[in-house]
C-alpha cells in the first residue's frame, strides 16, 4: 500500500519531538477525522529554519508526511519554506495512496500555521502567507459509494 | 520476519488442511454437474445432501432449510431483499440494529430507497441491543426483525433468543447474521425462534466463497438468483460442491470441537485482556466482558490512530484490524464503535485481536509486550498526548 519511503519516514520519522520556546508552533488536523500534526520552528534572525520538531496523531502516511515536510522545511529561509507543497512532500515519499492525499495537504497546512505563528508572534507579515485552516476536513465531503 | 501470529481469524481463518484434503476430488474427480442424469455425476447430489444434514444437525433444523449460498452478504442480502419483497403486502417496515454488518446495514439502506422503512435500534456501552426499545419499536406493518447473533467486531453476543420471543409473539419474522457466532456458540433455531440465519464457510476454518441460509419452512421468501432448479428452485446456479463440501466439513469439525476450543480459547482472551488492560495504561475493552465471542478481543488506546498500530504490528510479523478510519477509506471510523458511544478519537484508536484454535499463551505473551511497546512509541509521537501530559502536569 504503501511506497518504501513512505514505510521508512513511517518507522524511522526524522524530526520527532517538540521544542522549547519555539519560534512558531502549528497544529493542524481534527481528532474527530483521525488525524492531527503539530510542528515546532526554530528560526534566527536571518529568517532561516534552524531546527523544526514535530508530532503526530494519525496514520502511517500522516507520520510520514510529517517527516518528510520537516525534512523539506530545515534549513530552509521562511520563504523557501513556503514553497513546499503538498505535492512536493508526496514526490519526495515517491507518492501516496489517493485516499492519503490529504495528509500531506495536512503537513503543508502545519508548515504554514507554523510560520503564522512566528510571524504574528514578530508582528511581521510573510508576503503569500495566509491564514491557515486549523481544519483541512472543512472542505471534504463524504462520498456515498453504491 | 520473525513467525507469523495471526489475530484476525474474525476476518477469515486458515482453511483447515483436513477441509481441503475433503474438497479436492470433487475438482478433478467427482467434477460432475449434480443435475446431471448419469450415474457419474448423481454421486454428488449424495454428498450434497449429506453437508445439508450436517449443517441442519448443527443448528437445530431439517436439511431442507439449510440453502447454499456464495456467503455470508449474499445470505443477508437475500434475506432482507426478498422478505421485503415477499411481504410488503403486510407492511414495509423492518427493524434491525445500527451495529450490524454492512451486508446488513447497505441492504437496508437501498431497502430505504425502494420506499421501506427501517428502525436502526441503538446498542448500549457493551453493545447489547435494549429489549424494550425493540418491543416499542414494532409496529403493525413491521415484516422483519434482523439482529445479529454476535457482532463482527466488538464480539459482543446478542439476546437472541429474547429478541426471538419478541418476534414470536408478534407474528414478525426474525432473521439473525450468525457469520461470526456459527460453531462459536451453541445456535438452536427452534430455541431461538430464528426464521432466518445466515453463515459462512471461511469463519469457520472452511472455504471462502461459500454459506448457507437458513429458512425455516413455511418462511415465503422467493428466489434471488434465478435460472435453475437449484436449491429447491430458490438459488438457481450449479452447486460449488467442493465449496459445499468444505464447508460441511469445516462446519462438523467446528462443531465437534467446539466446546473444547471455546473453553480454551477464552480462558487465553481473558489472560490477554487482562494483561493489556493492567500493563497498557489509558486503554479499555470494547465489547462486553463476558457476553463474548471467545475468540474476541477490541480494544482502544488513547491518544494513538489504529492504522499505525496495525503497520507497526505488521512488522512484528502481528496481524490485526482496526475500526479507524483509516483502514477503510473513509473518515469515519467504525459505527460499531461510534454506535457503542465511543468519542471519535478514541475509536480511531482501536485494535481487535480475534484468536484461533491454533493461538497459545506464547503468541499472545509476544503480542502483548510488542503492543506495549508500540502505543508507547506512537504517544511519544502524539500531540494529544503530550496534550494531555501537560494538562496533568497542572
């Protein structure tokens, strides 16, 4: 079901864990749908990610996602984290399931409400940031199958 | 990979060597078409007959009521859509539980549609149907009352026999999904006043690809496939004798060691329960503690998904399943478990574990400390448990 990379971020996740006074905090997702990711960011002065944590409620892919984003994010400026996609989370993990698709829509809105929070907490505005969903299921219908 | 330990003989069961050793000849050997005239092939009308008594024997009815179907959904399938149809001169309402399969449940629901009405009776904590909630919720048009025997998940046992009085006193068929309850516990159609019962050949250590309903004479119901004199002109189709077969041998087997294997089989549930519930902290049994299948076992631990806990058991070579939803595609997980009134959150968390004969101590000691081990790991990884530690910390 699952891509070897998947099953590697799955059982080795890179970046687990929190961090102490963060420079911004996300949490995204919704226990009610059976996934919730949280990711802490440790970013200096030049506006570069120094250290990213994160932990997760959810399936195999959710943790991956997550893994494979903070991966994606370290290191990176705010700006160049911005950029990273859904879709690039998923190539990087060689791809996803369709019905796991929106997990990695998950790990790109935590990246985001991380970055909010480090802005509004520096009362600065990151240009082509805008207010994240703390709930990505909002937009999701169930499909009745016959 | 270390040994395989399957714990998910509630999904299906290893089709026991003695069961396939009983199918082979009638492949490539006795392969001829039962309706056939020829001596050849009436052999196998014989041995058709002979699984028939053996299944009757079983449950307490004759032979005659005993219809071989492809398995356990066509069976429930056919009972409710053709008692709808056969009796919606009397009226078109039908009472069953919001905890049944979902061969049950979507029959329902498309039941809905050609203009019936359904009654889905609640279940309480434990996952018992409420009797006098089925007694007010029978009305003068209610054709059919369909209860489960024992719930493919939970492992709960249901009242049946009480539910079968019910129906009894107000003239109302009764029709019972056993899938999961056959050869499990003592089933007495006549005791239960069961009209109508479903089962399955590969729950019992048989085939995949066979069942049988039971309808008791006098019972109306018409055909549901058409095209043949098969099975009393009620299930058109040329018999799967080897399936038929390996069902009839499956089912004798698993009657004969029934009470054997039950009785071990529970005393090794109930350690294992035991153990979870005392070295796993913030779990809980679903399903109640003794009204049980006694090869059940359901549990949810807090702040974890199920489908991680199932990839990471996998790969201790441990086979489960899981009411989250995301073993099913969807977003909402079990409604056994919802139904149960268990928070969306702590379902998603959810493991069943169903033993087999073959299960020992050894495998659920094993099973027991990797599981510790996992739900440890994955909270680690949890922001409602870290959540929650803060909380405490307060």
């Amino acid at each position: 079901m699952y891509t070897e990379k998947v099953m590697d971020h799955f059982q080795n996740p890179r970046n687990v864990g929190e961090l102490e006074n963060p420079s911004g905090v996300g949490t995204v997702g919704n226990a009610k749908c059976g996934d919730i990711m949280r990711i802490y960011l440790d970013i200096d002065e030049d506006q570069i990610i120094r250290d990213v944590k994160f932990k997760t409620f959810g399936c195999g892919a959710a943790v991956a996602t997550s893994s494979m984003a903070t991966e994606l994010v370290k290191g990176k400026s705010i700006y160049e984290a911005l950029k990273v996609t859904n879709k690039a989370v998923m190539e990087a993990l060689d791809g996803l399931p369709p019905v796991k698709v929106h997990c990695s829509l998950l790990a790109e809105e935590a990246i985001h409400a991380a970055l909010w929070d480090y802005a509004e907490k520096n009362g600065i505005k990151i240009e082509g940031l805008t207010k994240p969903k703390s709930d990505i299921h909002e937009d999701e219908e169930d499909e009745e199958e016959y | 990979m270390e040994k395989l330990i399957y714990l998910d003989n509630a999904a299906t069961t290893k089709t026991a060597p003695e069961v396939v050793e009983a199918m082979l000849p009638y492949f490539t050997e006795y392969y001829g078409n039962p309706s056939s005239v020829y001596g050849f092939a009436a052999g196998n009308k014989e041995v058709i007959t002979r699984q028939r008594e053996t299944i009757a024997e079983i449950i307490g009815a004759e032979a005659n009521e005993i219809y071989f179907t492809a398995g356990g959904s066509e069976s429930d399938n056919w009972a409710l859509k053709a008692t709808a149809e056969c009796y919606e001169n009397k009226g078109r309402h039908i009472i069953t539980t919001k905890i049944e399969h979902h061969a049950i449940l979507h029959t329902a629901e498309y039941l809905e549609k050609k203009g019936f009405e359904v009654t889905y009776l609640d279940v309480d904590e434990k996952g018992l149907v409420d009797l006098e909630q089925l007694r007010a919720a029978i009305r003068p048009d209610t054709i059919l009352i369909s209860v489960m025997f024992a719930n493919n998940e939970i492992g709960t046992i249901q009242p049946i026999k009480e539910i079968g009085e019910i129906a009894q006193e107000h003239g109302i068929l009764f029709h019972t999904d056993a899938v999961q309850a056959f050869c499990q516990v003592p089933i007495n159609v006549d005791e239960c006043h069961i009209d109508m019962l479903s089962a399955s050949g590969h729950k019992i250590n048989g085939p995949k690809g066979i069942g049988f309903l039971y309808i008791r004479k006098g019972v109306k119901i018409r055909s549901f496939v058409h095209g043949g004199a098969q099975e009393r002109k009620r299930r058109a189709g040329t018999e799967n004798v080897p399936g038929i077969v390996g069902l009839g041998t499956a089912a004798k087997r698993a009657a004969e060691s029934m009470e054997e294997r039950t009785k071990k089989e529970v005393e090794l549930r109930d350690y294992f329960i035991n153990r979870i519930l005392t070295e796993i902290p913030y779990s809980r049994l679903n399903g109640h503690e003794s009204k049980r299948l006694p090869n059940n076992t359901n549990f949810s631990f807090q702040f974890i998904e199920g489908e991680s806990l199932l990839i990471m058991l996998d790969m201790k070579g441990i086979c489960g399943s899981s009411g989250s939803a995301c073993t099913s595609g969807s977003l909402d997980p079990s409604h056994v478990l919802l139904a149960i009134g268990l928070p969306h959150e702590i379902a998603h968390g959810s493991l069943r574990l169903t033993l087999s004969e073959e299960t020992t101590k050894e495998d659920l000691d094993y099973t027991a400390d990797v599981l510790k081990e996992i739900v440890e790991h994955l909270r680690k990884m949890s922001p409602l448990y870290e959540d929650f530690q803060k909380k405490q910390k307060k």
